[in-house]
C-alpha cells in the first residue's frame, strides 16, 4: 500500500502538478477538521478528570476510541501530503494508542461457569456480589440464623448478557448519559432497562439454577429474590439502588430475576454507580434466592463499632421493606453495650431482651468484618433472630436516635426555628424550598428537597440537590445511607415538611435537627483532605493513567531541531505535530514543478499584521497569483474578505508602530537574522480555497485560529474560532477568556472554555449572517490584541465589552 501510494504521488507530481495540489488541499482541509475533533475530544476528557464530572466509563471508552480514531485520520491525511516523510508516524501513533488502551482496559468478563454457589460455600468474592458474599461469610462463620438458599453468579449475568447481545447496546445507551440532564437519563435507562428484560435466560444458566433450588428444597416454598452486585453492601453500599422482590412464586423465577438484572440500569442506579466512579462492567449483578421469612418484627441496625457505645436499630411489625425504603419511620430504640435498652415513646413491638439479642448478633458481626455493621434483620414467628444480610456500615455512625436537640436548637431564636427533625444525614445547607412531586427534571440546582417519604430514588438527585426534608424516614433507610456517602445534610419527621412554600428560602442544621426560616450563613463543614490521586475512585483512576499518554505536549516549539515525529510521546504531541507539519507541507508547496501559481503570497496592507496567504482553490483573482506579494482587493475568498474587512475597520485603530507575529517563538529562536516582516517562520498565515478560509492569526503572545465555510448550502456553513494564549498573567489571560466570551456569545455564537483556551462555533447559517459574523469577529480580534494587560477585574472587562460593543456594526 505504501510503495503504490508513494508511486501515485511521483506520478501526479510529474504528470499532474494541478491533481496532486487539489489532492493536497482536500487532505489537508480534511485534516485540520479531524485537528479541531480531537482537540474537542482531548479536552473532554481532560475536562472530566479536572472537575471530576461524573460521566460513565463508557463515556470514557467513547471519547477515547474517537480521540484515536481522528488522530489516526490526521496521520493518514499527512502522509497524503508528504508519504516517505511521514509514513513512520503510523508506528508512533500505534505505540502511543496502545498504551492508552492498556490503562483503560476493564478486568477480563468471564462467562463460562459456575452459575450458581450455595449459600455458605468457599467462592471467589466476585462471584457472589456484595450481599452474597457477606451471607455466606456469616453462614460459615458463625451461627446465626441464615435463610437457606443460593446466589445465581455474576457469570451468569455476564452470560446472559453474552448471549443476548448486550453489552454494546448497553455501552452505546450509558454513553449518553449525562447527569445532569434527569430526563434523557430517564429515557436512556428505560431502553436499556427494556433491553435486559426482552433477553432470553440462557439454557444452561436455568438448568443449574433448578437443580440449586431442588437441593435446597425451595421449590415448594415463597422465594426472596434480592440483587447482589458486586460493590454492592461494601464501602459503597448501592443501599436501596436495586431490585429485591418477596414471595416470588419458584416457577415464574426467571422473570423476576430478568427484572432484577434490569434494575441495574435504573436512573438512580445508574447516577448513584456513576457518582461513585465505578464502570458498568465493575459492578456485575449476582442475585441471591432465599426461602422466604415471615417475620414477626423486621428492622435494621447501626452497630456501634469501636468508638462508638450504643447500637441503634429502627424496627417495624411484619416485613421491613417500607421501613428500608424509608416510607416508615418505625420504632426506635438503642442498645448499649451494657445491654440497658431505650425505646422511643412508640409502644415497644419487641420486649427489650429480644431487642438485646438483636445487638449481641450484631456486635458478634461487627467481629466477623472488623468494623460498624449495617444488618438487616428479622425476628420470626418462633422468637429467633435472622440475620437477613450485614453489611459495612457506609459514611460513618449516624447521629444518635435520642439526642439533647432541644440544647443545640436554643443556639437559634425560638422565631427562626420552622420546625424540630431528626438527623438522617449530616450537614448544614441553605437553599429555596422544592416540593417534590416524582420529576427529577423540574428540581433546580441547588434546591431544598421536600418530601414526604425518604426513599432510595431520591438518590438520582444527589449531585444536585443541597440538602432533603422529610416528613417520613429514618436514619438507618436505605437512602440515608447514601445521603452520608454524599455528604448531603438530610432530616426526617420534620413536622414543617407539609407546610413549607416551594421557593421559599430555608436553611437545614441536621446536627442540630431543626429547619429554619430564611437563609443562614452557616460555617464551613470540616471536610477531609482531599483524596490523592491513588485514592481516586477506579474510573477517575483509569481515566488519569490514559491522560499521562493522551495530555502531556512536549513539541512546544515548531522552529525547534526536537519537534520531529520521533519526539511524539503523547496524543497531544502527535496532533500538534501533524497540525504543523500539514500546515508546513502546503506551505511548501512552492517552487515545485508546475506549482509557481499556487505558491504563498505575502499580504501587504495598511494592517501591522506578517500575513502569507496560501490560494490552493480560486482564493485569489487569476492575475494576482503569479505575483509574490498581493493586497487585500486580490482576495475574491469570501470568508477571508469579510473578515479582513472587520480587521482593517477604522474602529480597531491599530498602532501602525507594533508589528504583530509569533513574538513568543522570534524570541526563543533567536533569529535576529530573520526579517520577520517577509518570512513565513514567524507569519500569520491564510489557506483559501474555493467557498473556505483556515487562518491562524498571530498577535504578539496569542493566537486566533479561525476556520469558515461559506456556500450556498447553510448546513454546510459554520464559523469556529479558537482563541488561545497571551502575555499576562493567568488572571488577566482569564479576564481576556472572559471579555471574548461575553463579545461572541452576545452575536450568536456557542461558546466554550477550558483552560485558557476558548472556542466558539456558529453553525448552519445563511451567507449574509457569516458576513456580519465575519466582519465583527474582525473587529473584536482587533480590539482585544494585548488587551489582557490591561484586565484587572470583573469591572474591567465589563467596560470593555461596553466599548467594543458600541463600535460593531448595527445589525
């Protein structure tokens, strides 16, 4: 393939200088579009790991994969323009994509069997999930009271989802998801959710599992089905984010563990595994089958752990599924660890001995698993405990069920107290009241979430939300404990909750238990030290090890003897290469055999601006490009005359005594010998083609990218600018950011900012449209050359804009 594309390019070189040009400009023209796709991409995911966005894994994967794909564009198109110069960038490119895939790549997905393990059996942890693999350390372990029973595998997940087909359309759908937007999540995750269910359970997964069920002699009985992902019940609890389903009828097993698999893909599954960095892939779903209990009483409880001295268990008649969902605050009551039982003012459901028998189970966990428990638990018909799963207990020990709240509310006027509550969560906020009504989408930003029940869905809103009131819960609910993990101050049994008026402004004191009228300036929360990046959670740390192979730039310096493909270490330092060298090969388009017509034209004007236009498709009036040196009434390429047309406007006032190149790179070359005013090294530079304009404009330490296309199709049309760099310092390169910002987002165009890097796109327009775009684009450009010297404040760049915006042209 090499020698046939380096013998097209001899050919076209002696035969037909004019195909190998147009040849040239397509790839090249190709290649600067493919430049401007990776840079997007790399930012990205750059972006992502700065602000640590929540985003899924296979968002990651996605970028990435595309980030590859573009820059492998970019280096097939350069070895269009030049093959034996830069066919070896290929082996560079693959050495550099081969480490990034390697930090991105997920742990090896088996699907071959075991698909089931008893309860109680020596497994791999990340067979059983969480909560299997907790049931069965407490059956082997100890001897409390374990309903018997199996977990179907996470192989047989990976599996199912093997057979079926899954997994891609599952990554394409997660790809989407953005948190932030809680309606499309909710459409996304009812494809994917419908996606699981329409599967079929494979043959042999269904034969293992009814020969578990006859060995275990459940075939006749109720079934409890309940998830056990892996992740799940540990450190990151997944409380309350999947599906556990009782009195599951054993011959209609498969829908309902088709159903439990499904509510994986649920929107407050999704953003709680998101949020708590995890991928799809880390978190495979075993399900765990148990004969059912039919419990007299059924509660949870917080062990105390080392520093603590009390157990605190929460506890309702009958099953205890509202009571983990926190539709029920059911009884309380603590433990201590002299065994002296306090119950709240409700009529005790259990005599306190049973309740002291309840903590001496968990405290004989809390040995098994070294640390504070979070136990599910039931008492049955005959008066024994059961222990219906333990896990750790996630973001610390509650506050106390009985405090002294009465002492802590008198620090605030009897006047300012809405209302008592009690602490679910802790955490001062302040923020405008939103009455709750099932549409995440209608919460805004930073609202005081009021709602009757606590339960786990709320948890789809924890990222944007600051604090919850609740007139029903409880602080051993499952949405509790995510509300700890999230650091979201949360109340239950605030008697105000059905009073209070949405967008009125209130404040929550969880430590406290009070809710108060008005705002309160609270003082910071003592937070933990920031986690280090090998504390980062398992995406972002994928994420930052295929950054040190995408990010880095060490080709800094085009005019350097080290900016060649051999230095290429990074992404990055391809794409910067590839970019500069395109740009030199078309430069170099001059002198060639045939080619004298299409060769660079220095632009001699009243601008101070080192401008060289190359014409590669009727840019330029014919007469004009046998000459080395052209004005601006030579150009006939629309975008390029529009814009000039806003540089050269009067209103600029440019100091005819500063001539603008690539000061930054004259200074490190130390080319004193050059003359910069004629040579291309240093120049600004203009590619014009037919209906196209790419420009890079060199102002002294910044530069301006601009790229246009102007036809008769307005959905071919667009305008990017990209504006980067500058003399200042960072602060007053920010304010600049700023000043554009405000200047392009006031003509219609949609602008973003990393870094000091801004970018703006108008797209789809009409040609009159681009021609005022154009114009005051040029007239902005003007006016803000060196002008971050000037920017010391947010009051400064708002006159500016005011003085900029008054002499564009009136629409």
């Amino acid at each position: 393939m090499f020698v046939t594309q380096l013998f097209k390019r001899w050919t076209y070189q002696v035969f037909a200088p004019g195909t190998l040009v147009r040849q040239k400009y397509e790839a090249f023209k190709e290649l600067l579009q493919r430049d401007q796709k990776a840079l997007e991409y790399m930012a990205e995911l750059e972006d992502i790991a700065l602000s640590h966005r929540p985003v899924d894994f296979a968002r990651i994967e996605s970028l990435a994969k595309a980030l590859s794909r573009e820059v492998e564009g970019m280096v097939e198109d350069l070895v269009v323009l030049h093959p034996l110069r830069y066919s070896a960038l290929r082996d560079y490119l693959a050495k550099v994509d081969f480490y990034v895939r390697l930090a991105l790549l997920s742990d090896e997905i088996r699907c071959s069997p075991p698909y089931v393990a008893r309860i109680g059996d020596k497994s791999e942890e990340n067979l059983l999930g969480g909560k299997g693999n907790n049931l069965s350390r407490i059956k082997r372990e100890t001897d409390y009271p374990v309903p018997p029973g199996f977990v179907i595998t996470t192989r047989a997940f990976h599996y199912f989802l093997e057979v079926n087909n899954l997994r891609h359309e599952l990554d394409a759908l997660l790809a989407q998801v953005d948190l932030e937007d809680t309606e499309a999540l909710r459409e996304l995750c009812d494809r994917m959710q419908q996606t699981v269910l329409a599967g079929e359970v494979p043959v042999s997964v269904a034969r293992e599992v009814e020969k578990a069920m006859s060995g275990a002699g459940l075939q006749t009985m109720s079934l409890a089905l309940r998830s056990s992902a892996v992740g799940e019940d540990s450190l990151v609890s997944f409380a309350g984010q999947y599906m556990s389903v009782l009195n599951v009828d054993p011959a209609s097993w498969t829908e309902t563990y088709k159903a439990i698999l499904a509510s994986k893909y649920a929107p407050n599954a999704v953003a709680y595994r998101i949020r708590s960095g995890m991928a799809d892939t880390m978190v495979p779903m075993a399900v765990v089958v148990m004969g059912m209990v039919h419990p007299r009483v059924s509660g949870i409880m917080y062990t105390p752990g080392e520093q603590g001295t009390e157990s605190q268990l929460s506890m309702i008649p009958g099953y205890g599924v509202d009571l983990a969902d926190g539709r029920e605050s059911g009884q309380q009551a603590t433990v201590s660890r002299q065994e002296e039982v306090r119950f709240d003012n409700a009529e005790p459901v259990l005599a306190p001995s049973t309740v002291a028998a309840v903590a001496r189970v968990g405290q004989g966990l809390e040995a098994v698993f070294a640390g504070p428990q979070d136990v599910e638990w039931a008492v049955d018909q005959e008066g024994e405990v059961v222990v219906l799963q333990s896990r750790p207990l996630p973001g610390g020990t509650p506050e106390p069920v009985f405090t002294e709240q009465d002492t802590d509310a008198l620090s605030y006027a009897p006047e300012a107290v809405l209302c008592q509550a009690r602490s679910a969560s802790p955490g001062r906020a302040t923020g405008p009241v939103h009455l709750y009504d099932g549409q995440p989408e209608a919460v805004p930003p930073g609202s005081v979430l009021v709602v009757e029940h606590m339960t786990p869905d709320l948890s789809v809103l924890a990222g944007r939300i600051c604090a919850v009131v609740a007139a029903k819960g409880s602080a051993t609910c499952h949405f509790a404990s995510v509300a700890r993990e999230q650091r979201l101050p949360a109340v239950y049994g605030a008697a105000c909750a059905n009073q209070l008026d949405g967008g009125r402004t209130v404040s929550v004191d969880s430590h406290a238990g009070v809710v108060l009228n008005d705002a309160v300036v609270f003082e910071p929360e003592p937070r933990e030290r920031e986690e280090a990046d090998d504390n980062l959670p398992p995406v972002q740390r994928k994420l930052a090890a295929a950054l040190e192979h995408i990010s880095p730039l060490h080709l800094t310096n085009p005019d350097d003897e080290e900016f060649s493909l051999r230095r290429c270490r990074s992404m990055h330092d391809i794409i910067r290469f590839t970019h500069e060298a395109g740009v030199k090969e078309m430069f170099d388009l001059i002198g060639g055999r045939g080619l004298n017509q299409t060769g660079v034209k220095r632009l001699v004007s009243d601008v101070p601006l080192v401008l060289h236009v190359l014409d590669v498709e009727r840019g330029l009036q014919e007469e004009a490009r046998k000459r080395k040196e052209i004005t601006p009434e030579d150009i006939v390429n629309r975008p390029m005359r529009w814009l000039w047309a806003g540089l050269a406007d009067p209103a600029v006032a440019w100091n005819p005594n500063v001539v603008h190149y690539d000061w930054d790179a004259y200074n490190k070359s130390q080319a004193s010998f050059v003359n910069v005013e004629k040579s291309t090294m240093f120049s600004s530079y203009a590619v014009l083609g037919d209906d196209y304009l790419h420009g890079l404009f060199r102002f002294g330490f910044h530069f301006a990218v601009v790229d246009c296309v102007v036809g008769e199709v307005p959905e071919h049309n667009y305008l990017h600018v990209r504006f980067k760099g500058g003399g200042g310092l960072d602060e007053q390169r920010l304010h600049r950011l700023e000043l554009l910002r405000q200047l392009l987002t006031g003509h219609g165009f949609s602008v973003k900012t990393t870094g000091d890097l801004l970018e703006g796109v108008l797209p789809r327009q009409e040609k009159h449209r681009l021609q005022m775009a154009l114009h005051e684009l040029g007239i902005i450009l003007g006016k803000t050359v060196q002008l971050d010297m000037r920017l010391h404040s947010d009051q400064d760049v708002a006159d500016l804009v005011e003085e900029i915006q008054n002499v564009l042209p009136e629409r």
